[in-house]
C-alpha cells in the first residue's frame, strides 16, 4: 500500500478527523504520528493529512477507535460487516474517498431566461448550485456567496471553491492582526478554525453583494455583513474576492484571491 495519500484521500481523512476527532485527540494524534507538538487542532490536522503517511498509520492510532471507523463508516452508506477488523475499516474507508469527488461548479445557464433560480442539492458529498438571470455577473456574485456564507452554518468548506494556488487575506482590526494563507487546503483548514476554535462566523448581507465581470473575464464580488460567536454579534465585515472560471471544468467558477477585513467590538 502506498504511503502517499491520493487528494480525494487527504480531503476525506480531513474531514474524518475534523467531524469525528475532539481538538484535544487531535493534537495527541499528531504528536504520536509525527512526534511533533502543535498548539491548533487545525495545524495538527494539516501535518497528519500531509506529513501522516498512509491511512493505517494515522488510524490504525489507539486514539482512533474502531468504533468511530465503523459508525463513520455505516453514516455514509458502506455497509460494513460487522465481524470487519479496523484495518478492513480503513480500508473500507481509503476506498470510499478515492472514489469520492466534491465538485461546485456554478453553471452558466441559458441567457434566455429572466428569473433568477437558484437550486442546491447535496448528493452524498456532491454540492452543486444551478441558476439563471438576465444579469450575468450579479448572478454569478449572488450564487457563490449563497454557497460561501452557507458552508458556515454548519462548517462545511471544499478545497473544490478554490484554485490550489489561492490566496486568502484575513485582517483583523482593531489591533491590525493580518494572517496571508496560501493554498486551498490551509484557506480550508484556516476557514474551518474560524468557527470552530475562534467561534466566529461570517453572515453576509444579501443587499451588499456586488458582482461584476471584469475585462480579463475574471469575476470580482463584493459583499459585506455580520460577525457572530454563540449568542452575540462581535463585529462586522467586509469581503473582496476574485474568482476565474476552471477551464477544465465548463461553468465552473474557482476562487484565486479573497480578503476578508473584520472590525471587531
């Protein structure tokens, strides 16, 4: 078996982890893997997706027990025999994401239509929106912020929004804190810490968004809105993003840049 997890594996061991695994057995996790300390659920859970090595060697863990692999495993559909050992659980499991794909393309729909419409549907772990209006780029602004601002509640983010060369821009004020991550598995990992460890979560105002296609074919959106931890709002926000359509993927819009500027109570 190889040491070196596919992409699709990397994205499921991720979310295995972040979903089933508390902060605190996280960072233990990390420690007994790469005998390394980390202070972040988020940083421990990054070195083990990237740095762990193979499946069996991250879950094979004492701390990962065999029934999390095998309720894990029932939640999604794999029908597991119950007399399965924990290597023919992660096995199951290695199995299950390669053959797994998360995909949010943003379809451009004929431009014929004069009603805005838009359609989420989730299909295990497919996420896809389809939508039409006679205003190009304002639909195309309101359609990934409806697919951004709701994979807050509950977290739920896909490196699928972004190029793997993105950058995410975070400034926090007062106090002039800026964070510049690179990646879209470390914006995902940042995203997921946001509401997780630091308890914020971004809600955007619908009024605010502003989309516009600009002369390079890129597709600039602006959107403001609300800052809130449980039971209060602690600040406001202002987001700027740019995103470029996958040429790979017809009608399907990627992030490459995003700035995001909070000003706290």
């Amino acid at each position: 078996m190889s040491l070196q997890l596919s992409y699709s594996q990397q994205e499921g061991l991720e979310g295995f982890l972040r979903s089933n695994i508390s902060t605190e057995d996280t960072i233990k996790l990390a420690k007994t893997v790469l005998n390394l300390s980390f202070k972040y659920a988020s940083e421990a859970r990054e070195a083990l997706v990237n740095k762990g090595g193979s499946l069996q060697n991250i879950l094979g863990r004492r701390l990962v027990l065999k029934t999390l692999l095998q309720d894990y495993a029932t939640n999604n559909n794999l029908k597991p025999p119950a007399t399965a050992t924990k290597d023919q659980l992660i096995d199951l499991l290695g199995k299950h994401w390669e053959e797994s794909s998360m995909i949010v393309p943003v379809n451009e729909p004929p431009s014929s239509s004069s009603s805005r419409e838009i359609q989420q549907y989730s299909q295990q772990e497919e996420q896809i929106v389809h939508y039409s209006d006679e205003d190009e780029a304002q639909n195309l602004a309101m359609g990934f912020c409806d697919v951004f601002f709701s994979s807050f509640h509950p977290a739920n983010f896909t490196t699928d929004l972004f190029f793997d060369d993105c950058v995410f821009s975070l400034r926090i004020n007062p106090g002039n804190h800026v964070e510049e991550i690179h990646g879209s598995s470390r914006i995902t990992s940042r995203l997921y810490s946001m509401v997780q460890e630091d308890e914020i979560i971004l809600t955007a105002n619908p009024d605010s968004v502003n989309g516009m296609v600009e002369s390079h074919g890129c597709l600039g959106v602006l959107v403001e809105g609300t800052l809130h931890s449980p039971g209060a709002t602690v600040g406001l926000f202002q987001q700027k993003c740019i995103l470029a359509q996958d040429p790979h993927l017809q009608g399907t819009w990627r992030l490459q840049n995003i700035e995001i500027e909070c000003l706290m109570k």
